[in-house]
C-alpha cells in the first residue's frame, strides 16, 4: 500500500502541482489584468481630472462669453438707438436743406427783383439829377441875371440918389429928405 500511497501521494502532488501551476496562471492573470486595470483607472482618472480641468475653463470661458454677448447685446440696442437718432436727425437735416435750398431760390429770385428796382431807381435818380442840374442851371443863370438885375437897379438907384441930391440942392431942400432907399 505504500506503493499505491506513494503513487496516489505522487498523483496528489502532481494534481496539487497543477493545480497550483494553474491557480499561480490564473493569480497571473488577473494580476495582470489588475494592475493593467489600476493603470487604465490612473489613466482614466487623470483623463478625468484633465476633463475636469477643460471643463472648468470651458465654464470659464462661458462664463465669459455670457458676459460679452451681454455687452454686446447692450450694445446692439446702444447702437441701434444711436442709428435710429442719427437717421431721424438725418431726415431732420434733409429737411432743413430742402428748405434752406427753396430759401435761397427765393432769395436769389428777390435779390433779382431787387436789383432790377435798384436799376430802375438808379435810372430815375440820373434822369432826376439830370433835370436838377438843368434846374440848377436854369436856377444859376436866373440867380445871375437877378445879380445883374440888381446890381442895375442899384446903380440906377444910385444914380437916381444922386439926381435926387442935385435936384434937392438946387431948389435948396435938405439933401436926406427924398432919398428913395435901396433893395
């Protein structure tokens, strides 16, 4: 029995051998597969903290894209209110300039008028001074022959003074009493 114990001890031993064998390929194994595990979760987890780190500058910068469409927006209405003011005062404008153009063709066709009557006063007052130089003339040559006129009468007077005299001396009057008096 010691034969059939030996070889049942060398069929255990043998048995236990492969089971061991194949208990140490299986630890191996999953070994293996644990640390390739554990590196894949290391790479996953710094993946992640790297995902991590991308989304919290993703919310950052959508934080921030928050803000400028908002000031953006702002402003868009900003300028649109600008717009909608500078086309009203444009329209104003354009009014104001179709006005001021009729303005100045109604001036131009005024100052046209009025020229024409300068034109025509000008005339009148060269025809008037024409007549008052002719008056004037006329006025001189009266002024000169009344000059004339007097100075005659003035001899005349004083000659007929004088005659007055002589014949007041010979009757023996007084020389003052009949002097006739001069214009």
């Amino acid at each position: 029995m010691s034969r059939r114990l030996a070889a049942l001890n060398l069929v255990g031993v043998l048995a236990l051998a492969v089971l061991c064998v194949f208990q140490w390929r299986m630890n191996r194994t999953l070994n293996l597969d644990i640390n390739t595990l554990e590196k894949s979760g290391q790479v996953q987890a710094a993946r992640i903290s790297e995902q991590e780190k991308n989304l919290q500058g993703l919310s950052a910068d959508l934080e921030n894209f928050r803000g400028q469409l908002t000031r953006a927006h702002a402003e868009l209405r900003d300028t649109s209110g600008k717009l909608q003011t500078s086309e009203h005062e444009a329209a104003q404008l354009g009014v104001e300039r179709d006005q001021l153009k009729e303005s100045i063709v109604n001036w131009t066709a005024a100052v046209q008028v009025r020229d024409e009557r300068i034109g025509e006063a000008n005339d009148r007052i060269r025809e008037i001074g024409e007549r008052l130089e002719q008056g004037a003339g006329r006025f001189n040559a009266l002024a000169h022959r009344y000059n004339d006129t007097v100075r005659q009468l003035d001899e005349l007077t004083t000659k007929y003074n004088a005659l007055i005299t002589q014949l007041n001396e010979a009757r023996g009057a007084e020389p003052s009493a009949g002097k006739a008096k001069s214009p």
